[in-house]
C-alpha cells in the first residue's frame, strides 16, 4: 500500500470506517478520520476507550505501509448504486 492510498480514505465525507489487514494477518479498525494518521512510511490508526464516542484515542498502532496487505470498508452500503426503476409489462 501508498500513503497515497490512505490520504483520500481520511477526506471522504462523510468518512467511512475502514478495517487493514497486515501481511502476517493481523487486523486493525479504525472508525473516525481525527483517529488515524497518514505520515510517510507509516499510517497511525488510534484506539478509543471502549464505550466512548469521543475521537481521542487511548492507545494507538504505527503500521509500515509495506506490511499493508488489504483495506475493506466496514460499511459498504455507500458504494450502492441506484438502479433504473424496473416496471412489470
């Protein structure tokens, strides 16, 4: 993965929680842009305390991009299309 990547993720409005998984299998969420951080050779994705709606985070992951193997978003529902209105004949 690029930084590149990552820059458009932590733009998008509204943001749309994202899970990476590592190369060696280990999986990370992040679930607010203001918890993640996009720098040069690595992206930060924060940890809030559970139960807390508050974007501040209490621990925190530095992740290479070279260890990033995937990116799913969490919520697909915003890559929905609308299709044509189909009638019955």
């Amino acid at each position: 993965m690029l930084r590149e990547n990552f820059v458009p993720i932590k733009r998008s409005e509204p943001f749309v929680p994202f899970r990476v998984t590592l190369a060696n299998g280990k999986q990370y969420e992040c679930v607010h842009p203001q918890l993640m951080m996009v720098g040069p050779r690595d992206l930060m994705i924060g940890f809030p305390r559970k139960g807390s709606s508050e974007p501040f985070f209490e621990r925190h992951v530095w992740l290479p991009y070279s260890d990033i193997d995937k990116v799913e978003f969490l919520d697909e529902s915003w890559l929905l299309i609308p299709q044509e209105p189909r009638f019955e004949r």
